[in-house]
C-alpha cells in the first residue's frame, strides 16, 4: 500500500497545456476515481502518476519520495489498460507472470504469486488456456491479474471496463470492489462513468478541461455539488435544472420565481444575492414525483415515457422552467399526457447565473 501525491502538476504537449496545476493526496489504501468528460486530462493524470508520462511542472511523490526521472518499473504501481493486450501464444499462467519473468523473478516465486492470484480473480481453473480460448471478461481477469502478481503498492486502472458488455462491467465492478477489500491496496481508477465512479470510490475526483472541480466521497458529491457541472455529472439521469429569477431576499431565505410553476420556490442561499438576479435551481429527477400532494407541485405535458419495468422515465423537454425528467417507481399507463408533479424544496439546490452552487451550505 502506498500513498499518492500530486503536487501542482501540469502537463504541456507543445505550448498547449493540458493539465492544470493539480493538488491532489491519496491515502495509503484508499479507492480514489477520476472522473469527467473525454478529454479532461483523466488518462494523462494516471499515466503521469505511472511515469510513462514526463510532469512539465510540479512533482508526484509516492511514499512522500518525489518521482521525477523513476522509471515506471521502478515506482512500485502497477497499470490495467482499457485494451489490455495478452499474448496470443501464452497461456494464461504465462501471461500472468510475464513481466516477473522478464524481471528475473524465480521459477518457484513466480508460479506461486501467479497461483495467489489466480486464486483472487477466480483464474485457477483456466491458467492452462490461451486467451481465444477465454470471454472478455475472463481475459480483463488476466489483465488484473498480470498487475496483481507485481504485488504493486497501487494499482492504476484506465477504463479496464469499457470493453465489456454491460453485464460483465456489473459484474467486474462488484469483482473490483472485492479486490480491493481482499488486497487492501491504493487504488486509481480512471472512468468517464459516474455509475462506476460512484460505486467504487472512496472518494471522487471529478475532473473539467485539466482542472479538479470537486473532490470527494460519492455521497458529498451527490448531496453537495459544488457546482453545476458536478451537479449534472454525478446522478443517472443527470439533475433537472429549472431557470428562475430572484423575486425577494430575507436574510439567508429567497423567493425564487420560475416560469411554469403556480408558486415561488422559498429557499435558502440568500446572503449577497439580490433582487432580480437569474438562478437555477436543481432537483434531481428521483425527488420529483407525479403527485400534487408535496409541498410545491406544478403541471408538466409528458412527451415521451422511458420505461424500465421497476422505474420509468417520464420526458417533458418543453416545460416553460427548462427540460425536466421526472423518476417515477412503477410503470406508466401513457406516453403523452399531463401530470402534476410534485417537490419538496429542502431537496433542491440553487445555482448562481455562473453556475456555482449557492444553496443551500
Ligand atoms: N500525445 C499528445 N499530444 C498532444 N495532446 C495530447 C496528447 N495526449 C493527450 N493529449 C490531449 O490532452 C488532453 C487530455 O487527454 P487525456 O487522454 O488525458 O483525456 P481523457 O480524460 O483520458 O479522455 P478520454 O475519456 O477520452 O480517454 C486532450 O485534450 C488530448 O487531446
Ligand atoms: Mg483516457
């Protein structure tokens, strides 16, 4: 188990940077995602941390020893790609313990670390077979296992799930968790899936154009978004956001005005704001409900129903307050129709014009 430091890195190709300045520590044994849009800088960090790419500025440390010219076989982590190459001609054993061959690790040590780990990932009856032999996500197990007989103090994953379909990834996500239980080990994991973000992580990094947006654990993220982009990336369907004006401040409480709805929405995050002022206020589609029983409630034309079985979808893109999804438990009679659906305000969050949460702290 190792402990992770990122210290003002950044990173340039050219006179373009790409990472800006990020400070970052990650606990000896901690579970730490990286988050965010195709783009942000997510596969460059890790490969950063993993010394197959220089730093332009800052420094990474592992163990407080500062990184700059390790080579990556040198830094004690251990890398699982996105598309993890086996060799064809080997067998799983081999594959496993390639790298500790190569290293000049001992016939005898080598079958025993591989053994371990096959034993971990539940490999022990395939070490014999060659990977066309193998599903995708047995061959993904090959790739872990490869890292794991390293014995590495972290373990850095690049989207090792993109590849598998979407039963394997539930699957392979729980397996993860496992892992990580059973080894104890530092792990980083890089996804541009909240879903798996969220239930892997101890804590979430969520990442924007090179810049950390928010840090942490899945439910502060969730429950406390420090902004609107956080906001929409975490939670599946994304939250709603409904466009408003300020119509009255009272001390910290506001009455925010929103087109469509029969009633002004009292919150708090009043200090500093002013009368007139353009908001938006968030509210995840699992807290509105078809029902005009909650405290706030206001009427939406459906124009399209996703159903799930357990849980449907219903779609009103056209409401006057802006586009709204509304998570209802149960199926749906029909796909076009009005509904009254209802809120409660102590679950709604408010955003600046600018997009910076402003309530409620
Ligand atoms: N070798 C390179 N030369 C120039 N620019 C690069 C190079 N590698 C990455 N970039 C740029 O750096 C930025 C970050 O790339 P990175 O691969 O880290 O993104 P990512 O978050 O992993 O995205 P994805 O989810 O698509 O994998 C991107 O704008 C990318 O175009
Ligand atoms: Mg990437």
């Amino acid at each position: 188990m190792s402990r992770v430091e990122l210290r003002g890195v950044t990173k340039r190709y050219g006179t373009t940077e790409v990472v800006h300045g990020i400070d970052l520590a990650i606990a000896h044994g901690e579970f730490v995602v990286f988050v965010g849009p195709s783009g942000c800088g997510k596969s460059t960090l890790l490969r950063m941390i993993c010394g197959l790419e220089p730093v332009s500025g800052g420094q990474v440390l592992i163990d407080g020893k500062p990184m700059r010219g390790v080579p990556p076989a040198k830094r004690g982590v251990a890398m699982v790609f996105q598309s993890y190459a086996l060799y064809p001609h080997m067998n799983v054993a081999a594959n496993m313990g390639f790298s500790l061959r190569m290293s000049g690790v001992p016939a005898s040590e080598r079958d025993a670390r591989v053994r371990k780990a096959a034993a971990i990932l539940q490999l022990d009856a395939l070490l014999d077979r060659l990977p066309k032999e193998l599903s995708g996500g047995q061959r993904q197990r090959v790739a872990i296992g490869r890292a794991i007989v390293r014995e590495p103090g972290v373990f850095l994953f690049d989207e090792p799930l993109s590849n598998l379909d979407a039963e394997l990834r539930v699957q392979m996500r729980l397996e993860l968790t496992k892992l990580h239980r059973q080894l104890g080990t530092t792990m980083v994991f890089v996804t541009h899936d909240q879903v798996e973000a969220m239930t892997l992580a101890d804590r979430i990094v969520v990442l924007r154009d090179g810049r950390v947006e928010q840090i942490g654990t899945p439910i502060e993220l969730y429950e406390r978004p420090v902004n609107r982009f956080v906001a929409g990336f975490i939670g599946s369907p994304k939250m709603n956001f409904l466009s408003g004006r300020i119509l009255s401040v009272a001390g910290d409480r506001l009455a925010v005005e929103v087109p469509g709805l029969p009633s002004p929405v009292d919150l708090t995050g009043g200090s500093g704001r002013s009368v007139g002022e353009e908001v938006a206020i968030g509210i995840r589609p699992e807290h509105l409900a078809v029902s005009a029983a909650a405290p706030h409630s206001f009427e939406a034309d459906i124009e399209f129903v996703e159903q799930l079985g357990g849980t449907s979808y219903l779609h009103a893109p056209g409401h006057p307050a802006g586009p709204l999804i509304i998570h209802h438990l149960g199926a749906v009679a029909h796909d076009q129709q009005r509904v009254s659906v209802g809120f409660d305000p102590r679950h709604c969050h408010l955003f600046s014009a600018d997009g910076i949460s402003i309530g409620p702290r």
